[in-house]
C-alpha cells in the first residue's frame, strides 16, 4: 500500500511539473500557492500548525493564526511549483529574480580560501541558497535528506545536482564518511538546521526541546570552522533576498551541545523575521 501511495504521487507530481512547465513560472507559483492553500490542510493537522506556531508567537490571535497558516500554505505551493524552474534561476532570465545582501562575506571566504559551516532553515524557497552559493564560487557541499518517496527522489537528486549544488551528501551516518573527504579538500558545507532528527540531541528550540542535528556543532569542532546564518526570503511573488550574514567564530571550548543550542537560537530569529515563510506543519517537537 505504501509503494502504491508513492507511485500515485509520484504520478502527481510528474503531471503537475508538466502543466506548470506549460504555464511558465510567474502563473505556476500563484498556482501552486492556491493550490496548496487549498489542499494542504488536508493532510497536515490545523491543530498541529496552530500549535507550533504559538510556541514562537504566543500572543498570536486565532484569525492571525489562521492567516499566517494561509500564507504558510501559499508559500509552501509556491516553493513546490518552483522546482521545475531552477535551472531557470541559476542560468536562465529568473536569475535576477534573486538578490544577495553580504557578498562581502563571500568575498573574504573565497580571498581567504576559508572553510565554513552555511546554515538555514526551510525558509521562503529554500534551495536557492546552497545553489546561490555556489553560483558565487563557493566551493560547496550540499547536506540533504532524501525524500521517502522511491520514485521522486532519484528525480529530486538529479534537479539538486544539476541545478542546485553539485556535490551532495545525504543527512545520516552513511554520509559521514563523504563529508569528511570532502572538508579535506577544502569544501564548505551548506545544509538545513531546522528538521527533526533521531540521531541528533535534545536542544531548546522556541523555549521547548526538539532533536537536532549537530553536524554543524561537529564540524566546527572537528575544522575549527566558523558558521554562517544565511537568510531566504521571499519578497514578492517570485523575487527572492538572500542574506549572508556573518560569520559566527566558537571557542574551542564550546561544547557540541553549547554550539548547537546557540544556532537554534540563531535559527529562531531567522524564522520570527517571517514567520508565514517556514513550514509550521511538521511535528517538529514530537
């Protein structure tokens, strides 16, 4: 049954990158955010959304919990109609669509020849970041998780390499080994901080304790690397701000458990700068 759900969405999916692409990609990402205001409730919890929310936003109202559940949906939808133009993003006419603030921080890393640690959230369309980054002569390696689904992700990694970041490691043990081979040579990691994970650590997250990867906290460690919060917003429609901001440098001393605490912090302010532009619906503190 659960092979026959993927392939049904796998069919979805296929049919409605197809319509987008015919669409082109101003119509498609309204679309897509219509779309998915309207069916997204249908398979993720109002309840769940409301209650995450209000762990950030305490003193949000019902009627604004409900419109930034809208907007969260719209976004979302968004995002998803968006794949089937990255390419368009990076070396196509939408590639001016996207705005970086913080180049200068690019500039030192690459004149410095310095490795780093990028962090972000699944904020706005998230994947423009590592392909920005990149773009902009990064010498980068994407971390990722792979989706569930066996027939959209062989699909999903090819549009990641292609378009996004050519080297990716998946999020997990298997993908350790990788990644130290490539912070070897010299590779800055990118990757998001916000999902819940069973091999990560307890870490207080909107004043309540969540798993959460400490990969970056041990590849600080491990390269005595700084981390840099990276910001994705979505302006309007289908122009996009990227924020580099600076680098945060540890001491040594910190601990694992220390420096990860203090990015969730970090990850908090990102998302409370637009809250409607993270995704409320998983159970990140299940």
């Amino acid at each position: 049954m659960k092979y026959l759900n993927y392939f049904i969405q796998f069919i979805f999916v296929i049919t409605a990158f197809t319509l987008f692409k015919i669409c082109g990609l101003k119509k498609s990402s309204l679309i897509g955010g219509k779309i998915f205001e309207k069916i997204g409730p249908l398979f993720r919890s109002k309840k769940i959304i409301h209650k995450n929310i209000k762990r950030a936003l305490p003193d949000l109202n019902y009627e604004n919990l409900e419109t930034m559940t809208k907007l969260m949906w719209n976004n979302y939808g968004r995002t998803f109609a968006e794949y089937i133009f990255l390419r368009d993003f990076r070396i196509g006419k939408f590639s001016s669509n996207v705005e970086i603030e913080g180049k200068e921080v690019l500039e030192e890393i690459k004149k410095n020849n310095q490795q780093v640690v990028f962090v972000s959230g699944h904020l706005s369309n998230f994947e423009l970041m590592a392909m920005f980054l990149e773009k902009n002569g990064i010498n980068l390696l994407a971390i990722y998780r792979p989706l569930n689904n066996l027939f959209l992700n062989p699909i999903m990694e090819k549009i990641r390499r292609k378009y996004i970041c050519k080297y990716q490691i998946k999020k997990g043990i298997g993908g350790i080994r990788d990644l130290i081979k490539y912070k070897k040579q010299n590779f800055s990691t990118a990757l998001m901080i916000d999902q819940r994970v069973s091999e990560g650590i307890l870490s207080p997250f909107f004043k309540q304790k969540a798993f959460t990867t400490t990969i970056p906290a041990q590849l600080v460690k491990k390269f005595n690397a700084p981390v840099v919060p990276v910001y994705i917003e979505r302006i309007k429609d289908i122009t996009f701000k990227i924020t580099i901001k600076n680098p945060i440098f540890f001491h040594k001393e910190k601990s694992i458990e220390n420096i990860t605490d203090e990015l969730n912090l970090e990850l908090e302010k990102l998302i409370l700068k637009k809250p409607e532009q993270w995704i409320w619906s998983h159970n990140r503190w299940k």
